[in-house]
C-alpha cells in the first residue's frame, strides 16, 4: 500500500476514549421546542433552526433547518470529533466485520464499484474520500482503475489493498491533490462525517477534471424509515453523524459547491434493509442500542464477545420476523423514492 502521511488524523494525543460504547448514545426527541439562533446553514445559510434531538454527551441540540438539514446547533471542533472515533471504532485492521458479512460487504463493495465507474475510460483516477479500510480500492484496482484514497486515520487503512495509493489527512484540502487531477470522486456514507461539507465539495470540484464524476451516498433525513424510527433511527448515528441530509439540501449544497446534480438512487441492499431491522431493535427498551450492529463486529484475538449470553440470544431471535420484512420495506420506501440512505450524481462544472 503506498501510503503518504500529509496529516495525522487520528485520535487527539492524551484524549480520553469515550465513556461507553461506540453505539450507545442515547437520544431524546425534542417536542414543540421553538426556532433557535445557529451557526449558518452550509445548503442555504440560514442561522435559526428548530431542535429536534438532544444527543447524550454533546451539549448542543440537533436541529433541523427550513431546507431539511439536520444538524447540531454549533458544530464540535476539530478535537471533539476525534474523540468520536477512539482506535476500536476502526475494528482489527482491514476486517470490520464477523465471517459472511465481512464476505457480503466486500461482494457489495464490487458491485458499488462497477456501478459507480460506468462509463469511465479503463485506467482512469478514482478518488474515495473516507476510504477507511479500502473495500471499495480494491474493487477499483480489480476492475483495472487507478485507485486513490483519502483518509483521516492510518489505522483505519492499515491493512488496505497495497495496490491502493492513500493520502493521510485531517481535511481533504490538506490531501494535497492537484487541480484537475481525477476522472471521479465518491464520497460514500462520509460527507455527514465532516466538520465541512461545503468546503470538501469545493475542494472536490477542484480537484475533479471538468465534467468529472461525483457520486455521494448519505444517510436520508427525510425518509421514511427516518420518520418512522425517529429518535430510535440507526443512521443517526451519534455522535459521529454532525449533518444528516435531506435530498433537497443535499442536490442545494452540492450545486453551491459548484456541480451540476444529476440522478439520484434510492436503493441500498447494503444498507436500507439493515437500517429498518436495528432500527426496530432499538425501540426495545429490554435491548441495548444498535446491539445487534456491535455484535456482528469483528473482535480482536481474545476479545470477549459483547454483552452476555441472554442478551446475545435475544438479539438474534428478535432480528428473525424482520430480515423478510426489512426487505419489503425497503422495496416499499425505494418505489416513493425516500430510502433510508440516497446516492446522488453529480458533474463538475468548468
């Protein structure tokens, strides 16, 4: 793997690591709170928005803007962020998950490969912002592109494909990439992550060719299984999710930065169904959250597995009657076009 270290990203010297689990945040929905001054909107600038979630552990509400943006009142700094993100968040490195997931993710993976390099000339450069462990690098190397990643914690893309050239960086600006350089960009379930989703596109269109190809996927704010699930949502994520995008703020911030929207997709076999079956999980007060996300997580050697055995049991009986129903809910969500995560293209313009 050629790996060049631009800037360390990883966790704060002498930060603390967070008090529980990664998945754990609690989240109480805020009712009838009036409209409260904010940081500008990065979609359409304003600077009052309505709270809508209190998130345990950070001190200012979630609010949810006139244009559909979710986002927290005043933005964490860069420090807080990394405290997000202690070292077992990235799971034994270039493995996250547990024997057939692992499996199907990467086979996903492939197939989000050819879907999002169609049409582009063999050879060409493909960009992944966020590349975390390279699941999407080497499905672009197998398919004979020259791949490039981005990302902002070496221990992430420690065990990355060594075809891969990766860039270490805090912010994809300080990446260092030349003007022009690449045929496309994906930034796929990152750009909620970012401090600066406005600045990252600006930053990306640079560093695109004219009329080259963006392809982003976010969690969808506006969907149905975000309305249905609320404060339960598994794509909320807290506290790492600091946007949280409707479709029409995330085609107003993508044109801003200078692209020119194009189609959208609301189907994800990787995601959606996964999204409603813990969703619905964490309605359960008897069940912790996103418990069943934590245990299918790859542990390290002589890793105890997570929460003890009733629990454990009760976790996998209660996914059972949703795997065949998390599948006709995201068919049903994806024909009235509000999926729970959205893919959305895009083009530089000159």
């Amino acid at each position: 793997m050629n790996v060049v270290r631009i800037v360390s990203g990883g966790r704060a010297e002498g930060a603390a690591p967070m008090e529980q689990g990664l998945y754990e945040r609690s989240v109480t929905p805020i009712e009838g709170a009036p409209a409260i001054a904010v940081e500008p909107c990065p979609a359409c600038d304003a600077r009052s928005a309505v709270p809508v979630f209190a998130v345990e552990g950070v001190p200012h509400p979630l609010v949810r803007c006139a244009c559909g943006l979710g986002r927290y009142a005043v933005t964490p700094d860069e420090r807080q962020v990394r405290e997000f993100y202690p070292d077992d968040y990235y799971g034994v490195p270039g493995v996250k998950f547990r024997g057939a997931v692992e499996w199907l993710v990467r086979m996903a993976g492939a197939g989000h490969a050819r879907l999002l390099t169609r049409g582009l000339r063999p050879g060409a450069r493909v960009l992944d912002v966020g590349c975390g462990r390279g699941v999407l690098l080497s499905a672009l190397s197998d398919q004979g592109f020259e791949s490039h990643g981005v990302e902002v914690s070496e221990a992430a893309c420690s065990g990355a494909d060594p075809r891969a050239h990766i860039r270490i960086a805090a912010r994809l600006a300080r990446a260092r990439y030349d003007a022009g350089q690449f045929d496309a960009v994906i930034l796929w379930h990152v750009l909620e992550h970012l401090r600066d989703p406005l600045e990252t596109l600006e930053e990306t269109r640079r560093i695109l060719r004219p009329g080259g190809r963006l392809s982003i996927a976010v969690p969808n704010f506006a969907s149905l299984q975000a309305g249905w699930a609320r404060e339960h949502w598994f794509h909320l994520d807290p506290p790492r999710h600091l946007f949280h995008f409707s479709l029409p703020a995330l085609r107003a911030l993508v044109i801003r930065a200078g692209f020119t929207a194009g189609s959208e997709h609301h189907f994800s076999l990787r995601q959606n169904p996964f999204g409603w079956i813990q969703s619905a999980l964490n309605r359960r007060a008897d069940l912790p959250r996103n418990g069943l996300y934590t245990l299918l997580h790859q542990r390290g050697p002589g890793e105890p597995p997570p929460f003890d055995a009733s629990t454990r049991r009760r976790l996998l009986l209660a996914t059972l009657p949703w795997a065949p129903l998390s599948l006709l809910l995201t068919a049903a969500e994806t024909a009235v076009r509000r999926g729970a995560t959205v893919h959305l293209t895009a083009t530089s313009r000159p």
